[in-house]
C-alpha cells in the first residue's frame, strides 16, 4: 500500500474545515449577525436610502464594465505575450504585474495625478469635454487597472498549453484565422477566460484604497459601497454598515455563483 505524503482524509478534512470555519465562515457570520441587530425593517431603510442604492448601483456598475473590459483586453495582451516575441516583452510582462505589487493608495494617487484637471493626460482630456477624476469614469479607470493582471495571468498558461497543430489543422481544413479563433480556440480559453473575468469582478466590486481619491466621494454621483460602510463606521452606525456589507456579501456571492455555473456550460461544450 502507497504511504500517503499528507495526513489521512479525516485529520485533512478537519484541517480544512477548521481553517475555512475561522478565517472565513466566522466573520461573515458575525457581519450577519450584526446586521439583524436592526430588524427587517431598519435594514430595509438602510439599504434603500438614496445615497446608498447610487453607491450600490455605481460600484457593481462599473465593476461589471471594468471586468468586461478587462476580459477583452487581457485576452489580447495575454495572446501577445504568449505567442509573439519583440524587443521588451519580458519588461511588459513584468509591467502586468504591478497593480499586483503597487499598494492601492498609491495607484489612486497615481491615477488621480494622470487624469486631473491639470494632470499630464487630464489637461488634453478636458479641452474635449471629458473629466475623468471625481466622476464615475474615474472609478471605471480606477477597476480597470486593479483588475487587469488577473485576466492576463489566468490566460497566459492555457495559451502556453495550447497545441499549435490544432490550429494548423483548422488552417490546412479551410478555416480562415477568425473561423480558426472563434470555433477552435476560443472555446478551449472561455473556462479560463470566464474565471479571469470573476477574478477581475470580485476585486473591482471590493477595491476602496485605488478609487477613493479618483472618485472625489461626492453623494449620489461618485461614491462607491466600501466608501459609504467607512462612513458609517466612522458615524459609530455598526448595524447599518454590517447591512450594507450583507448586501454586498450577497450580491457577489450571486455573481459568482453564476460565473461558476457559466464556466461549468462551457467546459461541457468545450469538450463537444
């Protein structure tokens, strides 16, 4: 009989279980406890105060549009990167990873410098009617580029995995490079495309340290979720802003769970 590396099943198990238990089921316990302290109906009036449902609205709304721009431009820097070579693709590949690295005040900072009034591309910006700090366009940049190098990363080893000779066999069948992409490829890098997208979602719809100085935090035009539970902490309203961290617990956990459920229909048709 092999000898197992790790311990049994059970000892592993309660490991696992302990670990998720006190890291993880815990404190959303806790937050969901803390929100029924205020009963249905304070809990209702919490979550359907204006400056609230323009939060909720603003910060799932763009970071569902982050996540999608993100899926459609990390799926051709990751394709670049994997299948061409050019002077400095090892310095852009490492430059993927900086949103990674760079502490979320910085970037905010950083962003808000960029695309100010008087910023270096704000300046060039606002002669043609666009503002892009303290709006919610500030906020969508601001997704954009803490979500990007999940979508990348997730990408790069399913394209390095990728046999060249299917696509030659398209090519030697009559298909045309985008008969080849959408029929042959496409369908192989949608699981991994999908889980780069609820990677990119679930850090967008959470991030707070990048778009606050971007934002401007004005009420009802450009106030994200995590803004509005701060402030209510800091007004010592505990219950109200568990509530609204339930809201948000929920509504992620829903997109995803249809994220997961997309991924799994395209695996199976993958595999068609």
């Amino acid at each position: 009989m092999a000898r197992r590396v790790l311990p049994g099943f059970g000892l592993s198990l309660g490991y696992v279980l302990t670990y998720l238990g006190l890291l993880v089921l815990l404190p959303l316990a806790a937050l969901a406890v803390k929100a029924s302290g205020i009963g249905l109906a304070g809990l209702w009036n919490t979550l359907s105060a204006p400056p609230v449902l323009a939060a909720l609205k603003l910060s799932f709304g763009a970071a569902l549009v982050s996540a999608l721009i993100n899926a459609a431009a990390g799926l051709l820097v990751a394709w670049v990167l994997v299948r061409y070579s050019f002077p400095g693709r090892r310095l852009f590949d490492a430059l993927v990873d900086l949103p990674f690295a760079l502490p979320t005040a910085v970037a905010g900072i950083a962003l808000t410098a960029l695309y100010a009034p008087k910023g270096w591309i704000g300046e060039w910006l606002v002669p043609l009617g666009i503002k892009v700090a303290f709006t919610p366009l500030g906020v969508l940049i601001a997704m954009i580029f803490v979500g990007f190098p999940f979508v990348v990363r997730t990408l790069q080893p399913v394209l390095e995995s990728l046999d060249r000779d299917i696509e030659e066999a398209a090519t030697s069948l009559g298909a045309t490079r985008l008969q080849t992409f959408l029929r042959v490829l496409f369908p192989l890098l949608l699981p991994a495309l999908l889980t780069g997208f609820a990677l990119a979602l679930a850090r967008a719809v959470g991030e707070y340290g990048s778009v606050i100085f971007i934002a401007g935090n004005i009420p009802m035009k450009s106030e994200i979720l995590p803004l509005v539970i701060v402030k209510q902490l800091e007004q010592f309203k505990y219950a109200d802003a568990a509530a609204v961290g339930v809201i948000m617990l929920a509504l992620s956990f829903v997109l995803l769970l249809a994220i997961g459920l997309l991924q799994r229909w395209s695996r199976r048709w993958a595999e068609r």
